[in-house]
C-alpha cells in the first residue's frame, strides 16, 4: 500500500516547507500570549514529521533547520500536559522527528501514517481532559473508526510500532469509552466489528522466525486474555472455591510457564522455540485453538452475564478438567507400573 495524495490533510511536497514554517512562526507568536497555545498539537507535529522524512527519503530538500527548531521549541511542552517520555505520545511525536533526522521513514502508506498521527492526538486530547477536568471522555465515532480501520494497516506492515506504541491496549480502551455513550446500535456493532478485526489482523512477515516470534509472543497474550475472562467471570459471580476452579489453575499454569519460558530463552531462540513446544505439549494445548478462545474471552468480557460467556466459561471449565482427569489416569497407571516392576523385582 502506497500512499494516498488526496487523504486528509496531506501536505504536497512544493508547499511542505511554507507550511512548516507558518506551524513554528504561529508557535513563536503565541505561546507566551494564551496558555491554551502552550500546549503541542501531537496530530499536526507528526503529520509534519512523516510528510519530512518522507519527502527527505525521497531526495527532497527540507527545511532541517525549520524542523529542529520546530522540536526544540515544543518537545518540553508535553511535560505540560502530563505527559512523561515514556508516554505512546511523546514516543509517536520523538519518533516522527527523529525518522526526520535519520531520513528514514517510520512508515510508507497513508493509512499507518494516519494511524500514528490519530493516536498521539486523541492521546493528548485525553491527558489534557484528565490534567483540566480530573476525568477523561471520547465520543467521536467516525474518528473511532477511521483509526480502527487505519490500524489494521500499521499492525500489519509495522507491527513493532503497533506493539511499541501500545496501540492494541489503547484502542480497545478508546471502544470502551466510545461504547459507554449513547449510540445508535448498528454504530455499536460497527465499531465492535472493527475491533474484532484488528485484533485477528495478522503482520505481514516475511522471515520464516517472524511468523514464529509473532506466533510465540501471541500464545502467551492469548493465555492471559483467557485468564482474566476466566477470574473476572468468577470474581462477578457466586462460583463456589474459585482460587481452585480447574480453568482458573489450568490458564494460570499455562500462562506462567509461558513467560517464564520466554525470560529464561530470550536470547536463545531455538531454545525459547523447543521449550514453547514442550509445554504446549504438556498442557495438550493448540495455537489455533487458543487463539479462538482468546477472541471468544475478549468479546465476552464486554457483557460477562450473557450467555455466550457462561457457555464459554463452562466450555473452558470441561477442557480443563478433561485435561486434569487425563493427566491424573496417566500418573495413577504410571504409578500401577512402578508397582508392577517393584513387585516382580522382589520375586
């Protein structure tokens, strides 16, 4: 996927440099005027950001010089708004600048560069609510879904900024503020739809270890979407000794070993890779099958009452007692042939 000329609020190259310095000029004129002029704007910084390293990329001349000073004068600003370094926002906005500097640039379609340019402004949008107002609200559906839409381009051609950038964990917060306002229902089921396909969109890889990594770093997400289905489903209901139901000591082991497998290897990938194999084979579990109860969980945890959540928690609950009984048939016939060798070598 290329890029688009005629998405919104593109910047041509023959008016890119004029434009980036109307952005500092404005700035610079007004910034110790009006307080609500000494916050950034994260939409138009990264905007300006990936149209220069794109253009820079392609041989173009760009005002350095224009966009240094651009950076310089409102990268301390963020610290107005709340916002620490570690913040996806600042991260989008540092990064943009510096792919700049580099002449590299952190994206090449106009779907994932809309993507990153959304996020860091509905990011700021909603610090600033939170240092003005104490509390955070976001009701813009088109929006929503424009940057759902546009996400599924970056977590397939970038998925290290999709991951670097938190955006699975910030989006689905978005839905849940979205969801929590008035709508009509078929916007409801629009944007529950997105969700849903961003979440099963997979990379575009083309090293064989990336599709394995990305499947290997997957298991594990997956283990512990289950679990927290599965521990909010009994903390929110009068399930009798829930600290031991079978599916909550079954999801917890599998996922703790998981990452324990993945701190321990992580430098070692055939290791990591022969040690995931093992314990999906000591835990009988599948990759496809783990994926489709982790969709399930997500999409259930939006209404845990319904009954395609207390179907799927009975569903979870018999694999793992099935996976229990197994394993305990295994070790009492195990135990019986210990027996049976002890009782002939005595005789």
């Amino acid at each position: 996927m290329q890029y688009d000329n005629n998405f919104k609020d593109n910047i041509p190259y023959n008016l890119f440099n004029f434009s980036a310095k109307n952005v500092l000029n404005w700035i610079n004129d007004n910034r110790e005027k009006y307080d609500w002029a000494k916050d950034p704007n994260a939409y138009e910084m990264t905007n300006l950001f990936l149209f220069a390293s794109k253009y820079r990329n392609e041989g173009e001349m760009i005002d350095i010089s224009c966009i240094k000073d651009l950076w310089n004068v409102r990268k301390d600003d963020f610290q107005e708004c709340d916002i620490s370094e570690n913040s996806f926002v600042y991260k989008i906005v540092q990064d943009a600048y510096q792919s700049v500097i580099n002449g590299e640039p952190l994206v090449t379609d106009s779907d994932s560069h809309d993507a990153l340019r959304k996020m860091a402004g509905i990011g700021l949008n909603l610090y600033q609510q939170k240092r003005d107002n104490g509390q955070i609200i976001y009701n813009n559906p088109q929006e929503l879904m424009e940057l759902l839409s546009h996400s599924k381009s970056l977590k397939k051609s970038h998925p290290d900024l999709f991951q670097k950038y938190s955006f699975q964990v910030n989006i689905d917060k978005l839905c849940e503020l979205q969801l929590s306002q008035e709508l009509p229902e078929e916007i409801k089921d629009a944007i529950t739809e997105q969700q849903s396909q961003l979440l099963e969109a997979m990379p575009d890889l083309d090293l064989t270890f990336g599709r394995e990594d990305y499947s290997l770093e997957k298991l594990l997400e997956d283990s512990e979407q289950i679990f927290e289905f599965i521990h909010k489903t009994e903390r929110n209901t009068d399930t009798k000794n829930k600290q031991n139901s079978p599916a909550a000591n079954y999801y917890y082991s599998l996922n703790f070993e998981l990452s324990h497998a993945k701190l321990d290897n992580k430098d070692l990938r055939n290791n990591l890779e022969k040690a995931i194999d093992s314990i999906c084979k000591k835990y009988a579990v599948k990759f496809d099958s783990l994926l489709s109860f982790s969709k399930q969980s997500r999409e259930c945890l939006t209404n845990i009452n319904s009954q395609e959540a207390k179907d799927l928690y009975e569903k979870l609950q018999n694999g793992a007692i099935e996976y229990f009984t197994d394993r305990k048939d295994k070790e009492t016939l195990e135990s019986q042939k210990n027996d049976d060798s002890r009782y002939t070598d005595q005789k």
